[in-house]
C-alpha cells in the first residue's frame, strides 16, 4: 500500500468518524430535548388574576351563588353568597370605578372566586 492510500483512508476515515460523532451528539441532544416535558397546568395550583367587574348578577334567593362577568373574560364566575362583605365590596368599586381587583380561583379551570384583593 503506496502511502498516498493510506493518508486518504485516514483522511476518509477520520472525516468519516468526525461527521458520525456529531451524529451521535445531535441525536442525544434531541433526545435529551424529547425526554424534558412542558409543564402542564393539572388544575391543581391556585390561579390568580386582575380583572375589571362588568356586571354582578343580583342573586335569588334559592341560589347559593352570585354571578360575576368581567370584561376581561367570557366566562361567568360565581361568588358564595356567605362570603366576606369586603370582597363583594372590592367587586362593586371595581365595577363602579372600572379598577381591576386580584381574582384567586382554586385552579384554571373553576369558576369558584375564593378571593377578591386590591391590585
């Protein structure tokens, strides 16, 4: 073998060996990429939010809720009627003086307001 062969094949092979390595260190990245997972709201962390009252339904007296629509939201949320009278207050100023008040729900998914703070 002339030595003119032999410096390609080891030029081949190392080229070679160089591009499989960085193969190799892709395919492990992406994989390490693969295995972390995206946080996922399971609906059991508390969620709070400022929003600005558009309207509180007046209550009848068989229900145990008060409606409440913000204008930040499609939904209709629910306060007991047996909450504290300072959070229907902090709603009806928010409502008057179109101010957003700190909305605590129970997950993303209720509709059940547990508190009602001053933003």
């Amino acid at each position: 073998m002339s030595i003119k062969k032999t410096f390609s094949i080891k030029l081949v092979n190392s080229t070679c060996a160089i591009c499989m390595l960085s193969l190799l260190f892709l395919l492990s990245s992406l994989q390490s990429c693969a295995i972390q997972k995206k946080k996922k709201n399971t609906g059991k962390t508390p969620v709070e939010y400022a929003l600005t009252v558009a309207a509180i339904s007046t209550p009848r007296s068989e229900d145990a809720y008060i409606e409440v629509s913000f204008n930040e939201s499609a939904r209709f949320y629910r306060i007991p009627k047996n909450t504290a009278p300072s959070y229907l207050d902090l709603l009806r100023q928010s409502q008057k003086n179109s101010t957003p008040v700190l909305i605590k729900r129970a997950n993303e998914y209720s509709d059940i307001i547990l508190r009602v703070k001053k933003k």
